[in-house]
C-alpha cells in the first residue's frame, strides 16, 4: 500500500496526537498533556517532565464516572469525549485544571462551563511505562531537534546563494531603489554568536523551552513526525509478512497477537481476517484423538496466510485494470 493511500484511511491515535501545555492552580511548573479518543473510549498521557501518567477509559467506565462526578448533569458519550479535548486544548481563564497524588498514581481534575453549568473531569492517571514515556516524548523531540538542524542549514545555503545572486546583480549595475531594502552580506558566525548573545536566548534558558517548545508550528512539525513514523512502523511489519499496512490499534501500535478471550483488549472488535487462524481441516487418514503439531500447524497457518494475501492482491490488480479500462472509454 502506498502511503498516500495508507494516509486516507488513516484514523487518529494517540502517538499522532500532540502534547498540549497547561498551567496548574498552584506552584508545580506546566503540565504537557496529549488525549485522543474516538466513539466509545479515550486515552490520556500527561507528564511534569518528571513523571509521566496515563489513562484508557472506556465508554461504561466513562458514563460511570460522570454520574459520580457531575450527577446532575447528563451528557451523550460523544458529546463528553469531544468536549474534554476542547478543554485540554483550551487555555482560557475559565478553565481550570489541578493535580492530586493519588495511591495509583496522579488525578488531573478539570473544571469547567459545559452548556453553561458547572462541570469536572477527573482522569486518575496511572504511572506510564518508561518506555511509553520514551516513545512519545524523547524521540520525537529528539528528531524535531535533527529536522529542525536540517532546515536551519538549508535556509543559511539558501541565504548564501541569495548573497551571490545580488552581487551578480549589483556588479551589473543594478542598484535597489530604496536604502532600507538593502541588506548586509550574510554571515553564520556572526548571526550565530548574535542570537547566543540576545535575551530571547536568555528567556528560553529560564523557561527551559516549556514555553515554545510546542507552539503551533512544532505541534504541526511533532504530529508531521509521529505519522512519518507510525506509517514507517506499519510499512516495515507489511514487509516481514506480519500485517497489512493498514492495521493498527488506537493507540498507534501494530496488530500483532489474537487478544485472549478472557481479557478486554482494546483490539478485540478489530481483529483481521487475515490474521485469524483457521481451522485445521481433518483428512480421512487423521485419527481424531491426533492432534497437529505445533510445527505443522504454524506451517499450515502460513501456508493460508499467504494464499490471501496473494487473494488480495491479486483482486487489488483486478480492480486497478478494470479502473484503467473505464479511463481508457472516457
């Protein structure tokens, strides 16, 4: 699958989402917090850059919970999760957001207006795993810092070439036809140690870039660099033969094991056919007290596994030809 193809039908996850900044109703520096959801659950991280929380809560969990918090207001389950994204999205004065040690973790309660009535959340977050913390905040912080280098570099080749190009121009003759359009010869050195020397610089020593670290532009940059990434992450599993490119769970990760039957997997109504392993079909010869062995049932789930892939790309190049065809008559 193509990635422009792979992008249509795409649908958000949590690693896509971009980390928001808050401020809290007391002395703890700002809170960055990321949230996704879709129509019957949502996830949540949010860290101090210390410690780093989350939650997965899902539609009965989250109708629970509102009539423990807000029982006098009733509010449709779409409504609720659309509405508290806006909340952590929204920095005005009118919302209000605090944190509480909880013996699981951390509670972030927020407190708002909702249709003109007083309304709070409380997500009860869950210490994240060191390596989710990773994943979602380091490296991608990590590469937006190499990006960025990257374009910083263009831009001063780019600057240098400007400077030759007006030269050629000035050697000719031709003069600007006003003096405050005119500009010095560029040079990296000096630009550098200048903007190391300015209070901009200063000002995002002391805040320790918690301010602009995710402003509009890098929010778009992060959420640019997570989907390069979860596309790369689900085109590299497509290759070794493990899932199709467009599989994947909410949060992101690929499709890789049948959940038990017990358990409340968050993939359980998500599971593709083609990952399903079939029956083993008895042969006349097979004693029914036989079972296969591990080995040779692995062997005949493979064997399947790639006659439906070739099934399907084999309809995929059906459906391309007959769509050239049609083309080919207009």
């Amino acid at each position: 699958m193509e990635e422009v193809e792979w992008r249509r039908r795409w649908t958000k996850n949590l690693k896509c989402s971009v980390w928001q900044r808050i401020t809290i109703d007391d002395d703890r520096g700002p809170l960055f917090v990321k949230y996704c959801s879709d129509d019957e659950r949502y996830e949540v991280l949010f860290t101090d850059l210390v410690n780093t929380w989350t939650e997965r809560l899902h539609s009965k969990d989250i109708e629970r919970r509102n009539k423990e918090i807000n029982p006098t207001v009733e509010v449709p389950l779409a409504k609720l999760l659309s509405q508290l994204e806006e909340v952590l999205k929204d920095r005005s004065q009118g919302t209000n957001y605090k944190l509480m040690p909880s013996p699981d973790g951390m509670d972030l309660t927020v407190s708002f207006k909702f249709v003109g009535l007083p309304f709070s959340w409380k997500f009860c977050g869950k210490s994240a795993n060191p390596t989710m913390a990773c994943e979602h905040f380091a490296v991608p912080l990590m590469t937006m810092v190499s990006h960025l280098t990257h374009q910083r570099d263009q831009l001063i080749r780019l600057l240098k070439s400007k400077d030759k190009e007006i030269f050629d121009l000035k050697s000719q003759g031709i003069q600007t036809t006003r003096k405050n359009l005119e500009t010095k010869i560029f040079d990296e050195t000096s630009f550098i140690n200048e903007m190391l020397s300015s209070h901009e610089f200063e000002e995002q020593v002391k805040n320790a870039g918690r301010v602009d670290a995710f402003n509009d532009h890098n929010q778009k940059l992060y959420s640019a660099i997570m989907m390069k990434a979860n596309w790369l992450e689900n085109l590299a599993k497509a290759n070794m033969g493990e899932i199709s490119a467009k599989e994947q769970t909410f949060d992101g990760s690929v499709i890789q094991t049948l959940p038990s039957n017990g358990g409340n997997s968050w993939a359980s109504n998500r599971v593709p056919a083609s990952i399903v392993t079939p029956a083993v079909n008895m042969t006349p010869d097979t004693s029914p007290n036989k079972t296969p062995s591990k080995q040779e049932t692995s062997k005949d789930v493979e064997l399947l596994r790639r006659q439906q892939l070739e099934e399907k790309l084999a309809e995929r190049e059906e459906k391309e030809q007959k769509k050239k065809k049609k083309k080919l008559k207009f």
